[in-house]
C-alpha cells in the first residue's frame, strides 16, 4: 500500500469512530433525558 492508501483508509475509519461516538453520546442522552 502507498502513503496516500494508508491515509484514505485511516481517515475512514476515523469518521467511522468519529460517527459510532456521537451516535452513542446521542442515544445515551436520549435515553437519560426519557428516564426524567
């Protein structure tokens, strides 16, 4: 793999994460906020 490979499949897989996060963060919030 080249230098450029690496960083396109680097930078995927941080959005990726970077998605997977917020999702989680919003779904906790969502969830604590219907509990009060």
């Amino acid at each position: 793999m080249t230098g450029m490979d690496w960083l396109a499949v680097l930078g995927i897989s941080f959005i990726a994460v970077l998605i997977a996060v917020i999702m989680a963060i919003g779904l906790f919030a969502f969830a604590k906020s219907d509990k009060n």
